[in-house]
C-alpha cells in the first residue's frame, strides 16, 4: 500500500485531516472576505484615504496576479507543512496587528505580507489534500476544497459583518486572527509532512521566469489554470452586475440561492460525475451547461430558472477544475505549479471581470450580459479542448 504524504496511508482517507485543511483555507478565503463584507465601514476608519481605501481590498489580489506561479515555486521549495503552518502563523499575526486599526500605509503594507501569506495557503492545502486522500475520495476531497471560498464569504456575511458592526472592526480582525492560530495550532499537531523531492537549483529571477514558460507551456500544468481564468472572469462578474436585472420580488431569494447551488451542485452531481469520467470531462460539461444558460438568459432575460441552472453548471466547473490539478499532475511540485497557476489566473479573473462586465453593460445593455459571459464560457471550453488534444 502506498502512501500520499509521509505516514499518511492513502488506502483510507483522513477525512478529519481533510476537514481541518480545508478548515484552513477558510481562513485563507476570509483574508479576501473580511475585508470585503465591511468596505462599506472603513471610510469612517480611515475618512482622509478617500479612493485608497479600495486598494485595502484589491492588494491581496494585485499579490496574487504578481506571485502566484512563485508561490508554487516557493512553497514546493520550502516544503507543504512548513509553508502551510508559516502561513497561517503569519496571517494570525496580521490580522492580530489589523485589529488595531494602523494608519493607511502600515494597513497597506500588512495587506500585501497577507498576500503572500493567502497565496502560500492556496497553493500549499489543495497540494496536501490531494496527497492524503485515497485516489477514489480525491475527487470528493479537491471538490470540498473548491468550495472554500464560496463558504467562508456566506459565513462573513452571516457572521462577521454583524460582529464587526455590534463590537466594532478590531473584532472581527481579532476573531479571524485566533481562528488562523487555532488552524495552526491543530495542523502543528496532527499535519504529516510529504516526503522530500529532488530540489537543489536555487530560486532566481532566471528560474522564475523559466517556470512561468514551462507551466503555461504545459497542457498538463496548465490546463486547470487556463479554464480558471475564464471560470473566474464570469462568476464574480455575473453575481456582481446580474441583481438589476432580476424581478425585485425574487431579487434577494435567487441571488442567495446561485452561491448555495453551485456549492450544492458540485459537491453532490459533480463528485458524482468525477466516479464514472475525469475531471477534465467534468469541466467542460460545465462550461458546455453555462453556455447553455447564457443562451437561456439572452432568450430569457433575468429568468429564474436559467440563473439557478447557471450556478448549477458553474458549480461543476468549480469542483472538478480543483480536481483536475492532481489528475493531470502526479508529482507534488507540478501539483504546487498547477495551483499557483490557479492562483495567478484566478486573482486576474477576478479582478478584470466586474469591470470590463460593467463597461459591456453600459455600453450594450443587458444583451452584453450573456453575449460576453458566453463568449467566456464557450473560450474556457475551447481551450479546454485544445490542452486536451495537446496531451494526446
């Protein structure tokens, strides 16, 4: 029988190990979160930052679009449990110092070292988990682990905003920062390390950029990644611009219950699927459906039925693209390069989305809602395809 990380035998999965890394990457999806459910309370915080506020928000992801194939690098360097266990320290030890409320450019600046410190985690957990689970629970497991951040922003929203706003922000940074220690604490304690491979050439700026071509030039590392990029461009951008154009009766109803249905469908159909194809097929089913769903709602526009169907489809995009890292990749490093790729993409997606979904809008109306996030779903499938045909 093999094993999957040191000690950790992959005939039967840790499934309590499993839950405490992905109990850790909440923490890491909070980072982004707890930031972005009280934006809206740091003006009177900080009322001479006027726009700088904003970059509170998008620094995180400025350090990912910037460091995240790095981070693969770096992470697979210094080993999985080192990286992890640093990170979350680290990130406790921001939020603790975030919760005094510094002048800007000190709360900027701690902003970028929780960065570094979100990438290391996002790199470093689906790594692990891929590791220490049995090859027939793998799917299940990374599909878990997609769903971290759509779980930590609706716990924020449920939880942290109100505490933020009956004891103030220090609380909330206070809470995140001992929920990271806590994480840190149990994984210290109960988190085997993999075995060590072959690294000796150091890291250098030649290295890094030589990695960047060998990972985006690989239809193996690359391949989830690349359909990320458009997985993340549509989802944040469609939840953001799409309410408007909802009935105001169903409004609030549909646009809590597309999150909970991607969630829902990629832990049930979707690991389901992952039993009887691969990961990869998985995907572009997903992307197949979402295109589907944009030609419902350009014939439909704001139909209930098709968001609902939309965030189903997502959703089996969202789990099986987690999935797909260590069913294209069988070596932990390139699984760390796969990630920090999805990292890098991921951070652009995000970032780009809104605002170029937002410009569409202003400049074609409601129509350029399902022609653009088409266009992207269909592009994610194309070059789904193509890797595919790359791979042989």
């Amino acid at each position: 029988m093999g094993t999957g990380a040191k000690g950790v035998s992959v005939g039967r999965t840790p499934w309590g190990l499993v839950l405490m890394l992905w109990g850790a990457g909440l923490g890491a999806a909070a980072q982004y979160g707890k930031i972005s459910v009280i934006f809206d309370l740091l003006p009177p915080a900080y009322p001479d930052a006027g726009a700088g506020v904003g970059w509170i928000v998008s620094l995180v992801g400025f350090v990912g679009i910037l460091f995240g194939v790095v981070a693969g690098l770096v992470v697979a360097r210094i080993r999985y449990r080192r990286a992890l266990l640093w990170a979350l320290w680290i990130g406790a030890a921001v939020s603790v110092f975030q919760a005094i409320l510094p002048a800007l450019p000190l709360m900027l600046l701690s902003r970028v070292i929780e960065g570094a410190s979100h990438l290391a985690m996002v790199v470093a957990v689906p790594t692990l988990i891929a590791q220490c689970t049995a090859p027939r629970d793998r799917g299940l497991a990374l599909t878990l682990w997609g769903t971290f951040f759509g779980v930590a922003f609706a716990v924020l929203a449920f939880a942290g905003r109100p505490l933020a706003l009956g004891f103030g922000l220090p609380a909330l940074f206070l809470a995140h920062g001992v929920y990271m220690a806590v994480f840190a604490l149990f994984l210290a304690r109960f988190l085997p390390a993999l075995p060590a491979e072959k690294e000796v050439e150091p890291l250098s700026l030649r290295r890094i950029l030589r990695d960047h071509a060998t990972i985006y030039s690989s239809p193996r590392i690359s391949a989830p990644a690349a359909g990320w990029l458009f997985y993340t461009f549509s989802f944040v951008s469609i939840l953001t611009v799409l309410p408007p154009y909802l009935a105001a009766e169903v409004r609030v109803a549909i646009m809590t219950a597309m999150p909970l249905a991607s969630i829902i469908v990629s832990l049930t159909l979707g690991v389901a699927l992952l039993r009887v194809m691969t990961a990869v097929w998985v995907v572009q089913l997903g992307f197949g459906g979402s295109v589907l769903a944009m030609l419902w709602l350009w014939a439909s526009p704001g139909a209930p039925l098709a968001c609902l169907f939309l965030a189903a489809t997502m959703g089996l995009i969202q789990g099986a693209s987690f999935a797909a890292v260590p069913e294209l990749n069988a070596r932990p490093a390139h699984q760390a390069q796969a990630n920090g790729a999805m990292a890098q993409m991921g951070n652009i997606g995000n970032t780009l989305g809104t605002p170029v979904m937002a410009a569409a809008l202003a400049a074609g109306g409601y129509v350029a809602l399902p022609v653009l996030a088409g266009i992207a779903f269909a592009t994610g499938l194309a070059v789904h395809f193509l890797l595919a045909r790359m791979r042989g």
